[in-house]
C-alpha cells in the first residue's frame, strides 16, 4: 500500500496536470491547485468539481471555498499582491504546515452545551478571539474597501486593526467600526511622519497602537511580479508609482502628512527599541508589537514596557525565515511568563488551528487572507462569512475539545506531534 507521502505527491501531481491541462486552464483552478500544494487537501478530493465556483456567501463550506471567486473578480497584479509570500515562499507555505506538528488532546464529558467564545483584550470584550489583522489598500479588492470590512467586524464584534496604508481613514473605518479599532502603524524612516500618524490615531480614539517591526528591508515579492506581468491593464492609469509621496495618495491616513522625504518602499529600517520609547512619549495608546519572532525580542520588549506582543511573520511577506508562527508561540509564551498579553497571527484558517494557539497561551488569532478572499469574491457579505465560519469553527473545536471558555484552554489540550 502506498505511504501517505506517495499518496499526497500523486494527488499533487493530478491536481498540477488538471491546472495544466488545456481543459481545466482555469485561472481559478490553477489558484486553487497552487493554494492545493501547501493546504491540506483531503476534505476536498470527493468536492463536485475543482473548478466550480461558490455563488454566494452562504454556499461557503470553508474559508478557502472564497479564494477561487476572489481570483476571478479581483486583477492578477491586486490578486498577486495578497497571495504573494517572498523569496521562495518557504515561511508562507510553513505557515499552514506548522499546524501539523501540534496536535489536539480533547477532554470528554464537561457539558460543553454552552460555550463562551469572547475575550477581553485591554479592557474591551469582544465575541471572538478571532481578530481582523490590518492590511492595506482593501480597495484593491472591493471598492467598499476598509469600510465593508469594518462592518462585517461590527456584525460579529471582532476587533479590527487598520492598517496605515489602508485606502479609507482612521476615522471613517472607525465610524464604520462603530466602537473604536486599532491603529497600526507603519513607522517609515522619518520620525517627523510617524509622529503625525500616531496624532492622528490618538485622535481618532484608537486605544491601541500596534507598531509593525518586520517591514525594515526591501523584498522579492516573486508572486506578486509574476502575476503583475499577467495583467493586462495599465498599472500607471491607477497608480503613479515613481515615489512613496505618488503611492500614498489614495491612501488617507497619510493626507496631510508631507512625505516627500521619503525614498523607495518607506520601509522602517531604522527603527530601534528607542523609536519605540519615543513613541511612548508621545501618546496614551497603549503599544504592541507587530512582527515579534524570537523569544530574546519577546524578553525584551518586555523589559521595554511594551503591553504586548503580536507574534507574527507578516503572513509570510516580511522576510522569508521559514518558521511558522505556532511553531514559535509557545518559546515567545515561555519567555513572556505571563507579564503581558500574547496574540498571534500568519496562516491560521481553522478553528483548530486557531484553539491549538489559545490552548498555548495566546489570548486572540488574527487572519487576513482569509477575510480579503471574503471581500474580493462578494464584498462586505464576503467578509461576514469568513468571519462566521472562523467564529462557527472556532465554537465548535472548543466545544470538541470540552472547553467552555477560553479561560479553560490551556496548553494541556495541546502537544507537540512525535
Ligand atoms: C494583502 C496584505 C496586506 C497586508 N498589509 C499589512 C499592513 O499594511 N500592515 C501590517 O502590519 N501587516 C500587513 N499585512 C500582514 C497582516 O497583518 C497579517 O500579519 C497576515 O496577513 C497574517 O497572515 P495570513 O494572511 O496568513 O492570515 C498584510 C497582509 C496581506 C495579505
């Protein structure tokens, strides 16, 4: 009989001759036989027909039913730029393959009739642990953009982090949100521009300031040129690429901000654990870090007043180290010892996976992806749904594991496969 490995490479490759073939030569069936290579396939091999779309929200079974519909709607260069990892794309791939090194321990017979999903992060409830990770250009995907996102979050209380280059402003998604969001912030190399977006989110009521640290050098975004080179449109009508000041134009929360100064992709390269004080100095948000990977940085920012940390690799987009972040939530929850709240993001779709890292330790999941396939195949509607099965999954792997709360997960539930 063939070893589960053989079984999976002749899956594998009948799924890369279907995308191959003349016949199948779908742009959603090579998305979805791509996406096929690094998720796991089983629950699909006896679905209708690879290539057969959803029609609407509701007929989703899964996150990943949306992925295909977003392809076909959204232009390849706005497809590619979501789907892109880097270099070689080994920390976007492990990202879904780390969730296979740490298995499940269920409990039985704890009357898990009800079940209480919410968390408190900083004094806020939410329903979910499940949060809207911040991503930019939302526009990219739907014109509604940040503002259908913001009300799919409202119809299911999740909080949601904006991103900085977000095409719609801080305080339109926050009125749109309805309660306050989380603002997070690229830093940029100039002081002058960070102080200015911190003002602002500071004004805007953000009562968390989520400071990006994994964008500080330049990157191959191989996927993303690939498919950029597939588009047919002029780039150039939409967007005038030939400075960072031209780039951000339509993105809002910079109007106002001069940016001239600013050369190449305005990555934050000189940020240091002394930007980060001086940020402190300048307002009454309280700060996290986004793109924390180690648990000698997890110590440190610690030692450095954060008052949290978002383990994250960027979804795989910032550099390409390879590690996914399961695999290294629970040395960063070790060295962290509790002192302040851990949450984590980068390849999570399930609610398995997202009760494997509560179970660890961290207190909320964030996808982002998953909730831009929602906005790109159907829009705000798009976005609710992602956002309910992730709620709807996340329910039921706690109840499957016979926990009632999240206050009851802990890293018994959990271990490391062998
Ligand atoms: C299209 C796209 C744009 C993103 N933009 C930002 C951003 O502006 N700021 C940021 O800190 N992270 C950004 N991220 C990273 C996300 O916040 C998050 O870390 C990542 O998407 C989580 O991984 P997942 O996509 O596998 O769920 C972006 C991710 C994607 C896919």
């Amino acid at each position: 009989m063939n070893s589960p490995i053989v079984r999976a490479a002749s899956r594998r490759r009948f799924l890369q001759y279907l995308a191959g073939s003349p016949l199948f030569a779908s742009h959603a069936l090579s998305a979805y036989g791509a996406e096929t290579l690094s998720k796991l396939p089983d629950p699909m091999i006896w679905a209708p027909a690879a290539g057969e779309l959803i029609g609407k929200p509701k007929d989703a079974i899964n996150v990943f039913d949306f992925e295909p519909v977003a392809r076909k709607n959204v232009p390849p260069a706005h497809f590619g730029y979501m789907a892109s990892g880097l270099d070689d794309e080994v920390t976007l791939r492990a990202n879904r393959e780390g969730f296979l090194k740490f298995q499940l321990l269920p409990r039985r017979l704890n009357d898990v009739s009800k079940v209480d999903t919410s968390v408190e992060l900083f004094g806020t409830k939410y329903d979910s642990p499940i949060f809207v990770c911040p991503t930019g250009g939302n526009q990219f995907f739907h014109p509604d953009g940040e503002l259908a996102v913001a009300k799919a979050a409202r119809a299911g209380n999740h909080l949601q982090i904006l991103s900085t280059s977000s095409n719609f402003s801080v305080e339109d998604v926050t009125n749109a949100r309805g309660v306050p969001i989380w603002f997070q912030l690229y830093a940029s190399p100039r002081w002058e521009v960070a102080q200015a977006l911190i003002k602002r989110a500071d004004a805007a009521g953000c009562p968390v300031l989520m400071v990006t640290v994994d964008r500080i050098a330049g990157r191959n975004q191989e996927t993303l040129f690939r498919l950029m080179r597939t588009d047919t449109r002029e780039c150039a009508a939409c967007h005038d690429r030939s400075s960072f000041a031209a780039r951000s134009v339509r993105r809002h929360n910079y109007d106002g901000i001069d940016l001239t100064a600013i050369s190449g992709g305005g990555e934050s390269s000189n940020l240091s654990w002394d930007s980060v004080k001086r940020m402190r100095d300048v307002t009454r948000m309280k700060i996290v870090l986004k793109g924390i990977v180690t648990p000698e940085d997890a110590d440190l920012a610690v030692q450095n007043g954060i008052d949290g940390i978002l383990v994250s690799n960027h979804g795989g987009r910032g550099e390409d180290n390879g590690r996914s972040t399961i695999d290294a939530l629970p040395e960063i929850l070790a060295a962290v010892k509790g002192r302040i709240p851990v949450i984590v993001d980068s390849g999570f779709r399930r609610g398995t996976d997202a009760v494997k890292a509560l179970a660890m330790g961290a207190q909320a999941v964030g996808i982002g992806r998953p909730y831009l396939w929602g906005l790109g195949a159907f829009g705000q509607e798009g976005v609710e749904r992602v956002l309910e099965i992730v709620r709807t999954e996340t329910h039921a792997a706690m109840q499957q594991c016979g926990a009632r709360s999240l206050q009851e997960l802990n890293p018994a539930f959990v271990r490391r496969a062998s």
